[in-house]
C-alpha cells in the first residue's frame, strides 16, 4: 500500500486555509472539525432552571434546540407546523412544548424548534440562538473575546462609531453597504455569521473580479456539509490582505480568507458578503435593532492569525453516513506534488485509520492536520479511486518544498 510522505513548506506568499461546516441563512452547515470553543460566542442560559449552552448563530433564522439536549431536558417534543421549520435545513426532529427560557435578564416561555445532526459533531453545545429572537434589545458583540451582551441601550461610546443600516425585515443579521457595479452604485447586503468560524464569503461576482486583479494568489480548498445545497461541497479559499467592502464609508478587512458563498445566500439578489467569526473578530460592534442601525469600529491591535490548510486538499464522503474520505486536491499543491489526486480514497494518517472517523475521537477535527507549521511531515496513505467532482486546475507557483512519494 503506497504511503505518501508530505512536508508542509511555505513561502511568504503563501497562504493556505481549510474551511469546514457553516450555518447560513435560512438552513444549517456544521463543520466536518468540530469549532471550538473560542471560535463561537457560547451562550449559558437555562430551560427550565436547568443549565444549557448555547452557540449563538447570527447566520441562522430560527433558534434550534438539537434533539438530545430536549430529551435530557425532559421536554414534550411534538411536530412542528410545517411552515415554521426552514426548507433547506438538517433533520427536523419537531418543536418543544412550552418552556422557561432564561438568559441574564432575558426571561420567557417559548417553544423551540428542534432537529437532529446528521453526526456527532455538536457535542459541545445544546443548541444553536438566532439574533432575530432578540432583535429589540441593543446588542454588543465582540467575537475577538467570545462576548455577546445584551444592553438596555446603546452606549453613548458607541454612538460616535461609523454606522449602516441593517437589512429590513431579514431574520438574519446583515446591513446595507454600497458597491461598484460597472459605472453603477448599487446597495448590497453584508451578512454576519457567528455561526462560521471563515472569514469572509463573497458573491461570485466579487470574487472572481477579486481574482482578476489577484492572480498571483494561489488558493486551498475547504470543505463542509450543506443540506441546503445538497450535501457536502468544496470550495476554493484565496488569502486577501485587504478587502473594502463599502465605497463611501471605509469599511475594510486586513489579512482574511475569502471564498465564495454558498447557494443559500448567494441565490438573494442583494448579496455582497458574509462575515464569519475570523472576520468578526477584527470588528467590535453594537446592534441597535429598533433603530434599524448597527454600529462598527475595528478592533485594536487584532493578534490573532488564521490557521490555514498548507496541504492544499480535503478529503470528504460523498454521503455523512460514508467511511471513505475522497480526496479533492489542488493541481500543484503539497499534496498533488506528492502524488494524492482527486478521487483517491484516505485511509491513514500517520498510525490512525482514517475510515474511522465517525468513531474515533483522534481523527476529528481533520482539519488541525494540515494546519501544522510550514515544514511538517505528514504521512498520508490513499488508496487509488476514480475521477469525481470538478478539477480545481489553479494556475500560479506554490512556494511549497515536498519530498518524493516513497512506498512501504
């Protein structure tokens, strides 16, 4: 069985990242690695004066209990209206009867939605929070901390801060920017996903005229599972060192990935960008909801560096319930120089076995594997497969040294 041998190197121009599982409007994505903890803003609450912990999802319509946490609560799950639950999201499981909800000040009956993962990859969490079932309260969050307040008004600091409006009538968070669009000025939608720990998706058309004048940059893929669009998908991810994403008003992220939406978002007509956690971490902000405004400053002194994948591939099922992981592989990248190509089948990572990764707790997240240091030396072994999905041909040089393939 032939044993691919990697070393990770990278060069200044390098920049490599892999992308795993996003909640988006309207459906779930979860991330084949599990986020954690310090990539989501958690929120402790009680159900019942029981403690719960939630992920707050400002890229989700609906708050979600998932089906375990109501069990353990003791909760009557009954079926859900069949208008109520989204479309396009994972396995709905029904609706909660209804239940004390406490969080802070913030004190209800309510019901919840609730729905089952299609695997174990929420283990750490009970459940997910939409900002639109807290819309009227002013709302600060700054994700470089993991802090998520609900104020009884927007501080006076705040007041001074650049402000957009947000988007009217939306359940999802997002505000209006303004954008180029040929000789034309039009109004398009920034969405806020703190469910996502990217950092910014962008339409088709941003990102390709991103591209165009970018073409020295050379991308990774990423990969995550989205009921909505059909299941698993792989998308490129490219390193931008800044990106404005409104005309008038100075609105520009520094040194962030950036990848092309999914259909969910992508799909509304006045889509321009989605920000997830590593974008929102370099952004503090105060939401006044009833006021229709949000408020934006950047963040001082942001120290934190995005952990990219150097091995340019991922390696998924085809379907969550299958062992085999397929390769998807960039042409010229580390793992296409050591001979891994699209369609082969993973089945080690150094000592552990691969196929399973549904049951062995070493292997996820798959992720921090190819997001080791420049220089590191993997051990991957495939198995030959067939030719499927697209091929990701990237023109431009990899700043990446690789020893030959050996065999055992």
């Amino acid at each position: 069985m032939p044993i691919k041998f990697v070393t990770l190197m990278v060069g200044k121009n390098m920049r490599l990242q892999e992308i795993i599982l996003i909640p988006v409007l309207c459906f779930f994505i979860f991330w084949l690695s599990v986020a954690k903890a310090d990539d989501r803003i958690i929120i402790n609450a009680t159900i019942n004066e029981q403690n719960v912990r939630f992920a707050l999802d400002t890229g989700a319509s609906h708050s979600i209990l998932l089906k375990r946490a109501a069990l353990q609560l003791g909760l009557r799950v009954c079926k859900e209206p069949a208008d109520l639950f989204p479309p396009h999201s994972f396995e709905s499981a029904g609706q909660t009867g209804l239940c004390r909800f406490s969080m802070g000040p913030f004190n209800t009956l309510r019901q919840f939605l609730v729905a089952d993962t299609p695997t174990d990859l929420t283990s750490d969490v009970d459940g997910f929070l939409s900002w639109s079932d807290f819309w009227e309260y002013p709302i600060h969050i700054r994700a470089s901390k993991g802090q998520y307040d609900v104020l009884d008004s927007v501080p006076a600091e705040a007041t001074g801060w650049p402000y957009w409006r947000l988007k009217a009538n939306s359940r999802v968070l997002g505000f209006e920017v303004e954008c180029a669009d040929d000789d034309a000025i039009r109004r398009r939608v920034v969405y806020i996903d703190t469910g996502a720990d990217f950092g910014v998706s962008l339409s088709n058309d941003r990102l390709q005229k991103w591209i165009a004048c970018n073409s020295n940059e050379t991308p990774t893929l990423g990969a995550w599972y989205c009921p909505g669009d059909g299941g698993l998908l792989v998308r490129e991810v490219y390193f931008a060192k800044t990106l404005d994403l409104d005309l008038k008003r100075r609105l520009a992220l520094l040194d962030v990935p950036i990848m092309a939406e999914s259909k969910g978002l992508a799909n509304k007509p006045d889509f321009e960008a989605c920000l997830g956690m590593f974008a929102l971490s370099r952004l503090e902000m105060v939401i006044d909801g009833k006021q229709g405004k949000i408020y934006i400053r950047p963040e001082e002194n942001p120290n934190n560096k995005y952990q990219y994948n150097r091995l340019g591939a991922v390696f998924v099922p085809r379907e969550m319930q299958d062992t085999d992981l397929i390769a998807h592989v960039i042409n010229g990248g580390p793992a296409y120089n050591a001979g891994i190509r699209n369609g082969d089948i993973l089945t080690g990572i150094g000592d552990l076995d691969a196929r399973k990764w549904q049951t062995d707790s070493r292997i996820l997240p798959m992720d921090r594997f190819w997001r080791q240091a420049a220089g590191t030396r993997l051990k991957l072994t495939p198995l030959p497969g067939i030719e499927i999905f697209e091929n990701h041909d990237v023109h431009g040089a990899f700043y990446v040294e690789l020893e030959k393939p050996t065999d055992e």
